[in-house]
C-alpha cells in the first residue's frame, strides 16, 4: 500500500486525545479497507479560516445509502461479515461525528478519484497558534 501525505504548515489548540482519536480513526478506516496494492493520499491544507484534512482512499467505496447510514452507532458496511475481513464494533465513525461536533467542524464523504472514498474534515473559525 502507498501512503502519500501533503500539507502545508497549520497549527492550532486542541485536545491531543480527541484530535488524535479523530485521525486514527479516520486513517484506521482507509488502511483497513484499501487493498494491499491500493493507494492512500492525506491532505491538511489550511484555508484563511481554517484547515481541511482530506483522505483519499482506493478501496471499494461506498454507496449513498452507506454514506447516509456509516455515523449510525455499531453500523458496519456489510455488517460482521464485511468483504474485508476486518474485526470492528461500528463505532468508528460515531466517535468521528462526535469529535467533529465538539469542534464545530463538518465532514463530507464523496467518491475518490482514486476510486474509494474521499473523507474530508472542515475545521472553521479556528484561531491558528
């Protein structure tokens, strides 16, 4: 797997535990579902009120319907039987949600051009250090 990470220089106050827990998350997804050859890309950019962290995925994706249902608590796409084989309590992406909230952030998920899923997490009105 190729893993590729862009960003530019953002800093800003957070708590390191709920900061860290939303990264891992999010990148604990795209490593789990991309396949062994497949490719990662991670972008932090910031913005003048803000920064973006985007992840890039060439997994398998998902449909609309998922996308609706994935910050649902104890949710997994494909339920316990997922193509990937991967263990999990569909907690993830609640955790995300929750995080996002405190921050007033917003997230997106679309379809990648790199075929799988794009995650992007908006922080705005954050004060840079």
């Amino acid at each position: 797997m190729e893993v590729t990470f862009f960003a530019d220089k953002t800093s800003f106050s957070a708590n390191p535990v709920t900061l860290t827990t939303l990264i891992a998350n999010l990148l604990s997804n795209a490593i789990k579902y991309t396949p062994k050859n497949g490719q990662i890309i991670i972008k932090l950019v910031p913005s003048n009120d803000g920064f973006s962290w985007q992840i890039d995925d060439s997994g398998a994706g998902m449909t609309e319907e998922q996308k609706e249902r994935i910050f649902n608590r104890f949710y997994r796409v494909g339920g316990d039987q997922h193509p990937s084989g991967e263990q999990g309590a569909g907690l993830g992406m609640a955790i995300v949600q929750h995080i996002i909230a405190i921050y007033g952030a917003s997230i997106h998920l679309a379809n990648s051009p790199l075929g799988g899923l794009t995650v992007k997490v908006t922080f705005t009105g954050v004060k840079s250090d």
